[in-house]
C-alpha cells in the first residue's frame, strides 16, 4: 500500500506551524479539521476566504490556516472582521474563535454583529473556561463547576450562547459537540453558505484544566459522557437548550431563518442616495467574480 506524504486538507494548513499548541485530547482540532472540510466542499475558492481570530486557545486557529487570515486583539475579532466584510463584501468573513473571547470582552460586539446580521460566519469553540491563561471561570462556566478562579464552585449564571446568538438577531445558529464531527462540518458547512450573520457552536473537551478542575475524566470520557447525553433537537427552541454538563446537552440546528443584511440596507442606501457609488461597486464586484 502506498504511503502518502501529504494529507487531504495539506494545502489549507501551514504545514510549516506544525506542531500545534494544542494539548492532547482537546478538541479545536476536530473543530478545525471540520471547518477546512467545510472550506472544501463549499465551493468558495479559499483565496476569497479571511479567517479572523482573537486571544485564547482557539484564537490560534488563524495562524495555522492557509488563508487570509488575522490574529487580533483580545475580544476583537468580530470588530476585524466587520470592517472586511464593509471593506469588501464579497469576501467569505469567518470569525474562529472561543467562548471567553467571544463572549466576555467581546460580546457587545458580539451582540451588535448579530443585530445588524452582518454577513459573517462565528464560529465558537466552548470549553467552558479560559484555557489558554490558567482555567480561570467564563461566561460558559456552568454553575458550581470548580476554576483556578472560583475552586468552590461557581455561582454565577453562565451564557446560553445559542438562545444569546439567536436573541440577538442570527439568522442560523447550531450546536453540537466535537464528538458530533459530521454534523459540526455540516452545519459549518450551512453556515458558510448562509448570507447573514451564522453562528457554530462546538462544544469541546479541556482535558488539561475544565475537566481535570471538575473530575471529568479524560478526553475520551468526556466523548462517552456527549455520546450518552446529547440529545438532537432540531427547531429546538435555544431559550431551552441550556447546558448543565450533570444533565443532558441539546444539540442541533436550532435556527434557519432569512432577514436582510446590514451589507443588503448600504446597498440599498447607496441606490437611492448615491447611485454613482453604488454602481462603481457593482463594476468592482464583477472584476473581483472574474479574477
């Protein structure tokens, strides 16, 4: 049998980053592999791609990728990628990132992104605690779950980050965990075909802290404990889909609808108030499909 050199997804990776950073049994690169697999079968040439990222584990992503891509500030990548998306909008934006990123310093931006369904792709890697600086508590952090901040338990109410995404304004937004590898890269797959602002939430082991901190097993145990305990709900209603990590996870597609987007009300703005503009950006839209 021959032995291959190269692996199918190769020409998407800066093989020369290689090894990751990543600990063993964590799930971003399930995460990853799942969205390059997306890339693939999307039909977007991947050079119309921008990967944005922010600070934290997953925030690596946009170094190991082959495509235009950029390492941001921390809680800043939906900001990046908005002004992209405003700068050309015929780029495919997609923000990869995770849940204390996304969702703690960067959640107003967060939340207006998705009211004004700007057209871009979130994608948020959730291990429910910050891994990268220590295991410290999150907006995820489920109540009475153990951090290196809050070694009693946790007692704040943690983000629902489907119902959040879907209260303020997505027009997709999916759950699953990296166990769900099919469905993740399906839904990505959806997500990346959808005009509007989408969101993908992966739901990830943190064998190294999150489920050290709380007696969780390794990261094979935790697949066993998803295997057991998801339950797919499509149409689900988010309010409901709350994640507990004692009891079961709902996961699926929960929302699919179709509302105008923000780069949608410009253009029509440009029409009416400045159609010189609006048509010399039909023309550069034209040279950008032909390239």
């Amino acid at each position: 049998m021959e032995m291959k050199e190269t692996h199918p997804i190769d020409d998407l990776i800066r093989t020369d980053r290689i090894p990751h950073i990543w600990c063993s049994g964590c799930g971003i690169g399930i995460a990853v592999h799942c969205f390059l697999n997306a890339i693939r079968k999307s039909g977007i040439p991947p050079k119309n791609f921008a990967v944005v990222s922010g600070i934290g584990c997953s925030g690596r992503v946009a170094g190991y990728v082959k495509l235009d891509s950029f390492h941001t500030t921390h809680g800043r990548p939906i900001p990046f990628a908005v002004g992209l998306k405003l700068a050309n909008d015929r780029l495919k934006v997609v923000v990869f990132s995770g849940d204390g990123d996304l969702i703690a310093i960067g959640g107003n931006h967060f939340i207006h992104a998705a009211r004004r369904n700007v057209d871009i792709t979130v994608i948020c890697v959730n291990n429910f605690n910050y891994g990268m600086t220590g295991g410290q508590a999150a907006p995820t952090t489920p109540v009475r779950a153990r951090t290196s901040t809050t070694p009693y338990g946790n007692f704040e109410f943690p983000f629902n980050l489907a119902y959040l995404a879907a209260g303020s304004g997505a027009v997709y937004v999916s759950r699953w965990t990296t166990l769900h590898a099919k469905q993740l890269e399906d839904s990505m797959l959806e997500a990346l075909g959808k005009k509007g602002f989408t969101f993908v939430e992966a739901i990830s082991p943190c064998p190294t802290l999150y489920n050290r901190m709380n007696k969780l097993g390794t990261a094979l145990d935790f697949m066993k404990f998803c295997k057991e305990h998801s339950v797919i709900r499509h149409g689900a209603d988010p309010k409901t889909a709350n994640i507990d990590l004692r009891g079961d996870i709902v996961v699926g597609r929960f929302v699919n609808v179709e509302r105008p987007t923000f780069t949608d009300f410009l253009e029509e703005g440009l029409a009416q108030g400045l159609p010189h503009r609006k048509a010399l950006l039909d023309e550069e839209r034209k040279e950008f499909e032909h390239e």
